[in-house]
C-alpha cells in the first residue's frame, strides 16, 4: 500500500474503501452493507439520465458470483483527503472494457469510517 497523506487516519479512512473493492471481487452485498452508510447514495450518468440509487437497490446487484474475469480485474484507491472526520476519495475499477471512476463522500461514525456517499462514471 503506497500511502496517499500523511494523515493518522489514512489506515481506517481506506477500510470502507477496501471492503468496497472487495464487495466487487467476491461480488458481496454484505461487504458494501458493511462499507456504506445505510443511508448512503450512489448517483451517476450513464447511457442517458441521472440515477440515483439508495444501498438496499444498489446491493440486489450483488449475488455472492465473482466475473469470470475476476482475475483480470484491477481496482486501485487513486487519492485520499481526509479533514477531522470528513474524508473523500477517488477509486478505480478497470472491468474488461469498462472503466469505472468512482468519487466517494466518507465520514467518521462511532461504528467508524463509512461510505456516505458514491458518485462514479463509466467509460
């Protein structure tokens, strides 16, 4: 892991981020339960208008079947800022053709660091 600040918080702000990235690997809705808000909102454009997805929609994609080409997939936490207990990130995920670049919202709970928030493209 190549660190991104020189923050005390950098270790615990990456561990929703990570659980994030796992979820897609193992293609679990329990990491990103564990990884977001229960609150949280996913919004993008893609292929037309605006969506804006709440947790509950955004995990029924998950079904616990990693892709095929699981193996091939990469997915890197590209930047970090993190403000007492706000932080936010810029992770991307290289998936076969797709790239998605995803913009994320991070706030410090008592349960710890949370996904408050997610915003990505596709391309």
């Amino acid at each position: 892991m190549t660190s991104l600040t020189h923050h005390p918080e950098e270790a615990a702000v990456r561990a929703p981020l990570e659980l994030y990235m796992r979820g897609h690997a193992e293609d679990s809705a329990a990491h990103m339960r564990a990884a977001f808000l229960p609150t949280a909102r996913l919004d993008s454009v893609r292929e037309g208008p605006l969506t804006s997805w709440d947790l509950d929609f955004y995990c029924q994609r998950f079904k616990n079947q990693p892709a095929a080409d699981e193996a091939q997939r990469r997915r890197s936490i590209d930047a970090l800022d993190i403000t007492g207990s706000a932080a936010m990130a810029k992770v991307t995920l290289v998936h076969g053709a797709v790239t998605f670049t995803d913009y994320f919202v991070l706030i410090k709970t008592d349960a710890g660091w949370k996904i408050a928030s997610k915003t990505f493209h596709a391309g």
